[in-house]
C-alpha cells in the first residue's frame, strides 16, 4: 500500500512536469505571438501617419488653390 502511494506520488510529480513544460511552450507560443501583432500595429500606425501627411499636404494644396481662385474672382468683379 506504501509503495502504491508513492508511485501515485512520483506519477503526480511528473505528470505536474509534463503539463509545467507543456504550459511554458505555449506561454512562449502566445508571447511570440503577441509580438507578431504588436509590429503589425507599429507597422500599420506609420502608414497610416504616412497617409495622413500626404493627405494633409494635398488639402493644404487645393485650399491654397481655391483660394488663389477666390481672390482673382473678387479682383475680377471688382473692376
């Protein structure tokens, strides 16, 4: 009866090991993971911050076009 209760015992044991080691592997799968994702943010943010620039730049090019166009028509129907 000893020697059954401690082979449930050093069982227990390993089979806590095994799910320790198991546990880890996927701790690291998910932490890579993670990263993964997290470049894809950083990557996706600086397009984004790229796209913006270019649309703010053009926005700034036609307003000061419209503009342009605005005061030569005020000078035109001023004469």
């Amino acid at each position: 009866m000893r020697q059954d209760l401690t082979q449930q015992i050093v069982e227990s044991r390993q089979h806590a090991e095994q799910l320790n080691r198991e546990t880890r592997i996927l701790v690291e799968d998910l932490h890579h993971q993670i990263q993964l994702v997290a470049e894809g943010v950083t990557t996706v943010n600086e397009k984004l911050d790229r796209f913006h620039d270019e649309v703010e730049a053009k926005i700034l090019g036609i307003d000061s076009r419209v503009m342009r166009l605005e005061a030569q028509r005020r000078s035109g129907s001023d004469v």
